[in-house]
C-alpha cells in the first residue's frame, strides 16, 4: 500500500496514533468520525500492508545521561537495505533513511550514555560493507 491509497480516514487515523498511539479504538473513531468496527478494521489493514510498522514507547530523555546523534553512513552495498537490516539489531538506533546525496544513510541513534553510543558507533564502523561514517552528536532538541 502505497500513500497514494490512503484516503482521508486512513490519513486521520494515522494522524492520531502519532499523537497517542495507546488511545483506544474508540477514542480515534470518534476523531475520524466513523464507527469503531471501520477503524479496527482499517488499522488492521495499515498494520497488514505495513503502513503501520508497530508501535513502540519513547522514554523521555535524561539530560544527565541520555545522548542522541546522526551517522551519516557511507557504504560499498549495493542496496542500501541489506546495511539497514544489520542496524536493527542495536535497539537504540531510532530511525534510518536512504538519502540522496554523497551520504547513503543517515541514522539517528538514542543511546543511554556516550560510551554506549561509541560502542554501537565502532560496531557500525567494524561493519565490512561500511566505508565511512561521520557522528553529529545532537546537543538541543526542541522538535
């Protein structure tokens, strides 16, 4: 499913689970007025086709020892895709994008100290297909 396919419900009941995904059937259905059997059903589907990936909890962030950053990851791969699924294995990696550009991925990494985020930025770095990877430690966060 593409996002083509998703009509203006699909695209609300998206909208509300961004805001709160723990809110219940209910609750959304009253938002997108309809009825909650159609919103089951449609996260069902959006589950199904993986529109919707999962749902996950993010903890608020330590200013005393939680750290966040982007590698930007260059590699020899030839799809990007493979690299990506070797990065699923560190829970703290929160995000990765194929970009364009001279960067192939741009990672965003959540760890819970800066030793910890060296020690998954080395392990990255030990990779074979990885032929670069240059660290931004992000030092405000207000979006």
């Amino acid at each position: 499913m593409h996002s083509q396919e998703l009509d203006k419900f699909d695209q609300a009941i998206i909208t509300a689970l961004r805001e709160n995904a723990r809110q219940p059937v209910s609750a959304i259905a009253d938002q997108v007025n309809l009825s909650r059997s159609s919103v089951s059903e449609r996260l069902k589907r959006l589950e199904k086709s993986g529109v919707i990936r999962g749902y996950q909890v993010l903890l608020r962030p330590s200013a005393d020892t939680d750290v966040s950053a982007y590698f930007e990851i260059r590699h020899n791969q030839k799809q990007c895709k493979t690299l990506a699924e070797m990065l699923r294995r560190y829970p703290e990696v929160q995000s990765c994008h194929g970009i364009t550009g001279e960067v192939d991925l741009l990672v965003l990494v959540r760890a819970d100290s800066m030793q910890r985020l060296h020690q998954i930025r080395e392990a990255v770095e030990a990779l074979p297909a990885v032929t670069k990877i240059v660290t931004h430690v992000v030092m405000s966060e207000w979006i």
